[in-house]
C-alpha cells in the first residue's frame, strides 16, 4: 500500500527595505524545482512583509494543508550562513513592515508564552546537514530578530504547537548563489523530515507499552 504523501508548507518573504530581491523567496522557488522526493506535497507561498498579513495567513496554511511541517525562510542580511532558528519570540516587535504598521501591543500572542520552541532539534540537523559536506556552512541561533521573521515563527509556532521551523539564509552572493540555497534548503528539510519522524516514533513507541 502507498504511503499517503506528507504536506510540507515552505514560505519565503516578499521584498522589503533594501532587500528589493528578497533572496528568502528565490531559495523557495530554487526548493520548489528541486522538489523533496515523491513521498511529499511541497506547497510554497511567499509572505509580504506585514504582520497583519502572517495573522491571517499562518492559521490558514495550517487549515488547508494540515502539513507535517511548516519552515519558514528569511533573510538576514547580517548572516553569512545558513542559520536555523530554535524559537520564536512573543514580545518586542517595534519596527514597522511595508504598511508602516507595527502591533500595538508589540507582541505576537497576547498573554503567549515569552517563547515556543520549536520540536525539532536544531543541534541534529545542524549536525546532520554538516556532515553532508554541502558548499554552505550551517549554525544555529535562539534569536529571529524581532521583526517580521521572528513574528511569523512565533505565530506558526503558537498555531502547530512547535511543529515549524524557520530557516535564516545570507543576501544572494553574499556569499552564496541561489542554485546552493535551494540545494541547502532541500537538504535542511529533509533532515527536519527525519528528525521529526525519529522523534515522533519514540514518542509512539513509548505509548505501545
């Protein structure tokens, strides 16, 4: 019998500031050629850079994919690696997005936890995708930047309970091009792929008894 095929939801953000080509969505759409094997539906969106937007979209990708795992991508134009996120904050959100809006709140959740990890050990796939000897370098982070990415993370993360991911990569050529994002990004994903799978089968195991 086929195994019925996972729902992966990838997003990537729209331009914003100086970031007139949002490097996030080229590595997405280089993902989206590549594919991740038959076994997975890949489903990819770019988000413009607007909190209001990622309120109302997040909980609809949820709704209608009801993936295994949503990863977010989003540039950072400090990084020079391929940067994997463990959590996404609730509170500090002050810089505006493309409609000049920022929440009044400054947070994601009101009363949220401070912060929601994510169930997918970073430090394995770090490690993992490291020993693939890919032409990026991998490392891991516990802070999304309080702005739009960080916010996105939060709200997916709040939405599927630790199930999301969010994945910061470098400018175009800076120093990588976008043939190698792709190619970093599929391989990132079918770690977490992995990793989750493992995890979630000790969990079962664990229940059997």
């Amino acid at each position: 019998m086929e195994q019925p095929k996972k729902a992966v939801v990838v997003t990537g953000f729209g331009p914003f500031g100086e970031h007139t080509v949002n490097a996030s969505w080229i590595a997405v759409q280089e993902l989206e050629k590549l594919g991740l094997g038959d076994s997975v539906d890949l489903h990819v969106y770019e988000i413009p850079v607007e909190y209001q937007t990622v309120q109302r979209l997040i909980p609809a990708l949820w709704e209608k994919h009801s993936p295994q795992l949503v990863v977010h991508v989003g540039v950072s134009g400090m990084a020079t690696t391929i940067t994997l996120e463990k959590c996404g904050h609730n509170k500090g959100y002050k810089g505006l997005d493309n409609c000049h809006f920022c929440p009044g709140s400054q947070c994601c959740v009101e009363d949220g936890p401070e912060s929601i990890d994510s169930i997918i050990d970073m430090d394995a796939v770090c490690k993992r995708v490291t020993m693939l000897g890919l032409d990026v370098s991998v490392t891991i982070s516990q802070d999304a930047g309080r702005y739009l990415c960080d916010f996105t993370y939060y709200t997916s993360l709040y939405q599927s309970h630790g199930r999301s991911a969010f994945v910061h990569v470098p400018p175009l050529g800076k120093p990588y091009n976008a043939d190698q994002l792709g190619r970093a990004l599929q391989a990132i994903i079918e770690e977490m792929l992995d990793v989750l799978e493992q995890s979630e089968g000790k969990i079962n195991c664990r229940h059997k008894h």
